[in-house]
C-alpha cells in the first residue's frame, strides 16, 4: 500500500480545504453536512464531577451511508480516473458502504472484500447498494490482502479505508465542518481503528483542540504502537472489532498522531457497550458500538476534561443491527 499523498499537498490543512471544495458539489442525498448537538454534560448522564463541562455531538452517524467514511471514499473516487473495472475495498463494513454508495452515485462497479466478523447487517447493505461482496478469511488483514491481489488481476481504482492521502483529508473535512458550526472545542474524543478519522482530525485541529485517541482493549492499534515507538501488528477482537478491527495503525495516521495526539486510552468492552445502550435507550441515537467510545470515556472516567471545557463527541458510525440494542 502507497500511503504517499497523490495529491501533493504538503499542508494537511491545505489538502483538507481542497477535499471540502471537491466534496461541496455532491453535498445531497449521498454526503450530508451532519448535525452538531451541543448539551450540557448532565443530559448525557454525566456527574457532577463534570458540572460546566459542555458535550459537542457530531452526529456523523447520520451520513447516508452510515459513518463518516462518506467523506474520505467520495474524496478518493473524485481524485482519480475509474478504470471500467471500477473500484475495490477491503472493509470492516463501513468503508465498504461509504464506497459502495460512492460508486452508486457515480454510477461505476464496486467489488467490497469483508472479513468473516463482519455482521450480516453490513452485507446486506452493501448488497443493497449493489456491491459485489466477499468475504475473504476471519479478520479485515485477510480481507486487505485479497483485495489486493483483485485489484491487481483487474486494474480496479484501489480505495483503502484509512492509509491514502484523499481517505484522511476527506475525513479531515469533518473537523473543518465541526468548527464552521461550533467554533473550536477544547477536546475531540474519537474513536481509532486504521486511523483515518483521528488522522484527518487530528491533521485539521493541530494544536488548537486536544483531540484524544479511543480504542477497545481488544484492538489497542495505535496505542501498542505508542507504547513500541512505531506501528506494530496487534491482535484485534471484542464487540468493536467490525468497525476497529485494523490489526496495524496507519502509515499517514502515525505521522500524524506522533505530532499532534498527546493522549490516547483503552475502554473494555463493557463500557463500550454500556455506553452504546444509554444512547439509544436515553437518546434515541442507533449507533454502532464503535461510535460510544467517546461517550464511554465520560462515563467511564478514563478520559476527565476541566470544569468548563468544550468537548466535542464524534459519533461516527450507525450501521448496527437495531435487534442488538434490545
């Protein structure tokens, strides 16, 4: 995998403009600009112990396709030619969906590998939108390298659900629209599987917001690789694992995240869970377990703001079975 940036911008901030401008055309039924709910931390739960902290949710999971991966595969697919042969992913799920939905509305082939833990509800979205799906092994390493080898028998558009220049400043797009609705929070919790979205968070907000690394405990990606000074295989697992199950941080998030993520931290996979019922069942939000990470470092404490601080949730995926909220 080329993780080089195509693009030739060596201004992340610049690159994320220049996505937003090639984005603005498709804004509509395909890419949407997503809410921005800002609630005082007792509406969400939240003790005392955090009194005056207020909660920025960015209800990314309201994309049309159902995670904020709409940005950065849209973003990929209109910076390059598409051969005939289409495009092809290697998905958890959702970067798959945000491809197939993609190339629907550009009106060329998609071919998505999935590995065996991705959930059904996944498949049949992507069957939905017409995709040809297969499922390729156990976890998303086994899926990658069967795309890997198709899109060299076929010549396909390669789109890579974190590691390319165009997937992290797509999702840099997210941060841009957050402070063209809010202003800048003090912190932006967010969840990390490959990377691309705290890469291209972390790329918009610099220094000027703390943006802070969540990951289960069962696919700890960029926090082993904190700990060993450069990235590593991992073994990856537990009720995230569709969604963050990349056994290796990457290459383009790395670079980043060395310059401009101070704190990164583990939740289990109770509190995760914990954290996903109490927004549907306080909140009506149908989110995917990936997507309470952050709300589950609040509740957990793992992750404290100051009192009055601005913090803002990314609550990026919603392709979840409703049975599993039950």
């Amino acid at each position: 995998m080329n993780a080089s940036e195509p693009m030739g911008a060596t201004d992340w901030r610049e690159a994320i403009e220049l996505s937003a401008q090639r984005l603005a055309p498709h804004t509509g039924p395909f890419l949407r600009q997503t809410p921005l709910w800002k609630l005082p931390a007792s509406q969400l739960g939240l003790g005392p112990e955090l009194e005056g902290v207020e909660c920025w949710l960015k209800l990314e999971h309201l994309q049309a396709s159902g995670s904020f991966k709409a940005r950065g595969m849209m973003n990929r697919l209109l910076a390059h030619p598409i051969p005939a042969s289409g495009v092809v992913v290697a998905s958890g799920g959702n970067a798959g969906i945000a491809t197939a939905a993609a190339a629907r509305a550009l009106g060329v082939r998609c071919e998505v590998y999935l590995p065996g833990v991705s959930p059904e509800a996944k498949r049949a979205r992507l069957r939905a939108l017409g995709a040809d799906v297969r499922v390729v092994g156990d976890l998303y390493v086994d899926a990658l390298n069967a795309c890997l080898a198709r899109q060299q028998e076929t010549g396909a558009l390669l789109t890579h659900a974190y590691d390319q220049s165009e997937v992290v400043a797509g999702a840099g797009t997210l941060g841009r629209e957050i402070e063209s609705q809010g202003g800048l929070p003090d912190h932006v919790l967010v969840s990390v599987g490959g990377g691309g979205l705290i890469g291209g968070l972390a790329a918009w907000f610099g220094a000027r917001s703390n943006v802070v690394a969540l990951e289960p405990e069962a696919a700890p990606t960029l926090y082993r690789a904190r700990e060993a000074g450069q990235p590593v295989d991992v073994s990856v697992g537990g009720i995230a694992a569709d969604s963050l199950g990349a056994r290796r941080i990457g290459e383009i998030a790395w670079g980043i995240t060395q310059r401009h993520v101070q704190q990164a931290h583990l939740l289990d996979d109770a509190a995760i869970r914990s954290a996903q019922l109490w927004l549907w069942n306080q909140m009506r939000l149908a989110v995917e377990p990936a997507a309470a990470l952050p709300l589950a470092a609040l509740q957990s404490g793992a992750f404290r703001p100051a009192a009055g601080a601005k913090v803002c949730l990314i609550i990026c995926g919603a392709n979840v079975d409703p049975a599993s909220l039950a």
